[in-house]
C-alpha cells in the first residue's frame, strides 16, 4: 500500500456483491410467499406480518448499502457506523424471515443463512474499517 | 352439583384432540374389536390374522407430504416367512424438492380445523352463520341483509355476459329453487340468458299468511333490475288466479297488486308460481321485465305448498325461438323442424327467394310416445319430442278385430306413428333461421313393403306398422370444437299386408317407432399451414448486354 489508502477493498467487493445479491433474494422470497399463498393455507393476518418485514427490509438496504459504500470511500467513520447500525436491524429482519415465518421452505432456509452470513462477513470488515479510520 | 356440571361442560366444551401420531393412524380399521381383513394397521389383529393376509391395503401412513422429513409408518408383508408376517418400519421420509416445508409458525397450516364446540355462549352466533338450509364459506358477499352492501356501480351493470347474476337493486334477482333438498332457497340468483325452471316447496301457515314474504307479489316485484344507466321496473303482466280444484282464470285488471289476505279460513292470493319475461338487446342490455304471477288460495290443513319458478330471456324484435345449439346441435335438445308454406315454389330452383318456413315451437320432430295404456288407438296423441343424439324407441299394441275396415285403419295408424304435422325440413344446425333455405334439410320419405315374396292378392291393403327416423350427422367446423350439423334424415315407413280375420277373432300387432342418429362425419384432416413461398424476381433489366 504505497498510497495510504484506508478504505477497504474487500469491504467494497462485499457492498457490491450483498447489493445484487439482495435484489435476488427479494424477488425470490417475494415469489415464494406468493407461492405459498395459493398453495397453503395463508390467512391475511399472518401473510401480513412476513410481507411487512420483506418490505421494511427492501427500505432499510438502500441507505445501509449507500452509507457503507460513502463511508468507506470517503473514509469517514460517521456513515460508516450508521451503515453498522442497519445491518443489525436487517439481521434481526431476516433471523425473522428464517425462524418466525409462517412457512419457512428450504429454499427460505438456504437464501437467509447465505444472506446472514454475508451480512456478518460485512459487519466484520466494517468494524475493521472504522478501526482503521478513526486510528 | 356446580362443580360437576362445570366439569362436565369443560369435557363438552372441548373436541377430541386429533391424532397425529403416524404409528397410531389407520385408516382401514374399519371394525371396532374386530380384525379388518388385509388392514396391516388394524391393532385389533393378532399375528394368526397377519399370517392369513395376501396383502396390505394401506402400505403406508404419511403426514403431509409437503414436509421436509416427516415419520412414515410403513407396513408390509413378508411373504418369505412361514407362516407370512407383518412387518412394520417407522421411517423418516425426506421430501427431496427445494421447496419442502421445513417449519412452520401457523399451527393451523397442515391440519384441518376444528369446528367450534357449541357452548351456551357461542350458540346464538353458530345458529345465524349456520342454521339455515345453506351456508357458504364466504358468508358476507352473499348476505343480502347486511347494512353495508355497496351498490354495485353503473358501468359494470350496463352489460351482462352469459351466466352473470342479474343485479336488482339491493341484490340479485331472485329465482327461489331448491338447494339441498326440496325447500325453497331464496338466495339462488337468476343467471343472464340461463333460462331456468324450478319447483320448491315452502312451508305456509294460514296463521301467518300476510306476515310470509314470499307468499306476497310485492317480494317479486320489489326491486327493479340495473341495467346501463337506468333501473328497469318489473312490471306485472297478467295474473291467473288458480281455484283449490286446480282451475285457473286470468284476471283482467292486471295492473292491481294482490295481497295475501285470509278470507274464511283460506290464504287467498297467495303466490303459488311466478313466470319471469326478460327482454334484452343484441349487446347484453336488459331492456324490459315483466312478471306473469299464478296466485292461488291455501287451506288451513296444508303446511307446505308448492311454488314454481320460471325465467326466460328473449332478445328485442325477434321470435322467442328456443335453439337447440349455437351453431352445432348439443345432445339432448330438440331436433328443430318446419314446414315450407304453401304457395312457395320448390327451394332449389329459387336461390334468391327467402323462404319463410314456418318453425314454431309446436312442428318440431317427435316420435310416438309409449302411454302405460299401450293401446294405439285410444293414446291421445301424446308425442315426444326427438332429442338430438338420443336414439329412442317407443310403441303401442294395436287390436285388430275382424270388424275393422282396412283403409280408416291404415290413415289412422299413419296419424299415431307420424303426428298430426309430420315436418317437411329438419334443421342442419341448431340455430338456423327460417329464412335460410339451404340450413334446412329435406325428410326422406320411404316406403317399404313387408311382403317381398310378390302375392296374388297385390290389391289387399296395407297397414302401416313401423316408423324409422334415422338421422344422418357429422361433425362440422374446427377440429378443437367440433359441431354437429344434420345431413340427412330419412324416415321409413314399413307396412305389411292386413288378414283378414274371422269374425270375432282379434289380433294384437305391436307398432313401434324408432329414431337413430348416426354419426357419418369423415376422420378430420388437421391441416398445416403452407411453407412460406420467397418470391423473388429479377429485375427485368438485370441481363441488360445479352438479352
């Protein structure tokens, strides 16, 4: 590194690929709880609550995936930090999706374990990055 | 005493608990303390019984297949072994697809539910939802006493499709019919264009007669129907009044309502049937509505009376004639057929010429029918219509004493076998108007002689004996939906020769009468569409030095 360079690459790989993998894993879970709205029983007041929270989710990744890609560029810690503080309510969000769905498929297994464990790999290296910032 | 009573209310109140356990499960234990025969389950058989099965009927009890891994109870029989034994296997069964169910959080998701428990409490609300002759699943849509029905807005009534309930006012035109059993049911809609019958019976009081809405012509009337942008009345048209011995009169003064009232014991002008007229447009839009009511009078002994309902569509400037398909014939409904009027020159010199041949309701083609009398000369003409696709067969005994002349008897028979009206044409499609003449189909008439063998006596009589419509169809159109068009029908006439008969001497012959339809239609050739052709011309120009 013969630029001082403190953001982190790996870090920005991650942003990026978490952002087009999110897009599919929306769609995916989105089509699967329609599946299973005309295939199982699925009364309104329980397809409600795990729509809600598909759709919270969606909201929230925008911001995080800015703030994580501005504070990283720009190297600042603040945006950073914010970015950290989503990625923990969309972690509770989609132990959600994994856990307290009305029906949870393999397929929904398989999706929220490889969602939460990038999401993880993610706050790891932005707890790294704002170490290296604020040092 | 109170803390019994609550114990025994808190075992009503709740159901069995359902069994889920697989191993437990058997559905062919049909005999309680007995052993089922080949049921593999049955816990009531002891291993003699086992080794006597040939096989198992229910090889395996599941959960829901849907589950990831579920327990199986898996049941066989080990035909090796002497003597033969149940083998029973609690396996985990992995359902391999990607979209198995691997939990759930509704506990109601992979069972039926269980219906509530009558209490004290809930009794009132589960005798509304569910004490009537019908309930549906969805009871709100249907209600039709709910405060908050929105009316339905005027664009989607202005046109009906086939089928679509006719909207009135606060609900659906109603056509009370029988439901489950033969008790009315007022929450039957009547159907565009579905012309209906129905007959249901309804319990009366005399008691209570002005107090029953259905007995009144106000219930039927009420409402008037939406259609487009303005709401059409029901308008009465006549009313016949029915006596108790069956007589009915019409009235004159149709325009004044008639309430049930009780007059001398009796509950007068109480609707016993109601004849709905609905005239529309060619594009679905109802027109006009009218009512024909049969009124009539119950007794004090009767507690149930019969009602009938009927609905018939008709389309503005045209003859209520009934088609019997549209365009091909459907089995089962009348073949259609007319005559051609006199003074017409003969239809296939004259192409041009719009032949109006006459095709009421009354000409079509019937047959004979068979009367419990089976005596052909006192039937009162009572004759079937000829349903298309349905080969029929029917006929009487004729009596033949030595008294009876030849020739009345054989213009008689002819009258019992052909009707009163034999038609000329039959129609090839079941929609045909009367002004095409080449959708109509000429009757073949043949005469054949019972008598091959050629008699010295030529000149005796001949009696008519048997009449054979056969019709001739073939499918018609495309090959997805085929329709049937009639090609031919030929009716054959078989006599034979009459003996005479010494006196006081009598004969019964049996006369019968028969339509079949046959199917002549050639296999279909499903056609291709053709290759592309490419076209291409030169230039006229394009050998210019050399040409």
């Amino acid at each position: 590194n013969n630029s001082s360079q403190l953001s982190s690459l790996p870090l920005q790989i991650l942003l990026y690929v978490n952002g087009i993998y999110y897009i599919f894993y929306f769609l995916a879970t989105l089509a699967m709880i329609i599946y299973k709205s005309q295939v199982f029983s699925y009364p309104d007041d329980f397809l409600a609550p795990d729509l809600a929270v598909l759709f919270v989710m969606a909201i929230l990744e925008v911001p995080r995936l800015y703030l994580g890609f501005k504070g990283n560029l720009t190297e600042a810690e603040a945006p950073l930090g914010l970015s950290l503080g989503l990625t923990v309510v969309s972690v509770v969000l989609c132990v959600y999706l994994l856990l307290w769905q009305s029906y949870v498929l393999w397929a929904d297994v398989l999706l929220s374990a490889l969602l939460l464990a990038a999401y993880g790999l993610e706050s790891g290296l932005k707890v790294t990055a704002i170490a290296a910032f604020v040092s | 005493p109170a803390d019994t009573r609550d114990a025994a209310q808190a075992r009503v109140r709740s159901a069995p608990a359902p069994v889920t356990d697989v191993a437990r499960l058997c559905v062919c234990d049909l005999l309680v303390a007995q052993c089922d025969v080949n049921c593999c389950c049955d816990p009531d058989c002891s291993a003699e019984d086992f080794s006597l099965f040939t096989t198992c009927s229910v090889p395996a009890v599941t959960g829901d297949s849907q589950l990831c891994s579920q327990k199986a109870a898996v049941y066989s029989l080990d035909v090796e072994a002497n003597p033969p034994e149940r083998i029973f296997k609690l396996i985990d069964q992995v359902n391999p697809s990607i979209f198995c169910i691997h939990a759930t959080n509704y506990e109601q998701a992979l069972y039926l539910k269980s219906p509530e428990i009558p209490t004290p409490e809930n009794f009132d609300q589960l005798l509304d939802k569910f004490g009537g002759a019908t309930f549906s699943a969805e009871p709100d849509s249907w209600n039709l006493d709910t405060d908050t029905q929105n009316p339905p807005e005027a664009n989607e009534t202005s046109r009906y499709e086939y089928g679509a309930p006719v909207q009135t006012e606060d609900a659906f035109l109603r056509l009370p019919s029988p439901v489950v059993s033969s008790w009315c049911s007022d929450a039957n809609p009547a159907g565009f264009l579905v012309n209906q019958a129905t007959k249901c019976i309804r319990s009366v009081s005399v008691e209570k007669c002005d107090s029953i809405q259905a007995l009144s012509m106000l219930f039927y009337i009420n409402s008037s129907i939406l259609a487009s942008v303005f709401q059409v009345n029901i308008t009465v048209q006549s009313i016949a009044v029915q006596s108790l011995n069956g007589m009915r009169t019409l009235v004159s003064s149709s325009e004044v309502l008639r309430l049930p009232m009780v007059l001398d014991e009796l509950c007068i002008n109480a609707v016993l049937g109601v004849n709905y007229h609905i005239t529309h447009t060619d594009t679905g839009e109802i027109i006009e509505a009218a009512a024909a009511f049969v009124l009539g009078a119950i007794s004090k002994e009767e507690l149930s009376i019969e009602q009938s309902f009927e609905i018939s569509f008709t389309q503005e400037n045209t003859q209520p004639v009934p088609l019997s398909g549209n365009p091909g014939y459907v089995v089962g409904l009348p073949v259609r057929a007319g005559f051609q009027p006199q003074g017409y020159p003969f239809p296939a010199a004259f192409l041009f010429a719009a032949l109006a041949l006459s095709s009421n309701k009354h000409s079509q083609l019937t047959i004979l029918q068979s009367t419990s009398t089976q005596d052909c000369l006192a039937a009162q003409g009572a004759r079937a219509p000829v349903l298309f696709g349905y080969n029929m067969i029917s006929g009487c005994k004729l009596r033949i004493t030595a008294a009876m002349k030849c020739q009345p008897l054989a213009q008689t028979l002819l009258v019992v076998l052909k009707g009163q009206s034999f038609p000329e044409y039959v129609a090839s499609f079941g929609n045909s108007q009367a002004q095409d003449v080449l959708d109509w189909v000429p009757i073949t008439q043949l005469h054949i002689s019972e008598q091959m063998i050629s008699h010295t006596l030529q000149s005796s009589c001949q009696i008519p004996v048997s009449l054979g419509i056969e019709v001739k169809w073939t499918k018609y159109g495309s090959l997805v939906n085929p329709q049937a068009r009639i090609v031919n029908v030929t009716a054959t006439i078989t006599t034979t020769t009459l003996k005479q008969l010494p006196s006081g001497r009598e004969r019964i012959i049996p006369i019968t009468s028969s339509v079949v339809f046959t199917d002549i239609s050639s296999p279909a050739e499903p056609s291709y569409k053709a290759w592309p052709t490419i076209n291409i011309k030169l230039p006229f120009d394009f050998f210019y030095p050399f040409v």
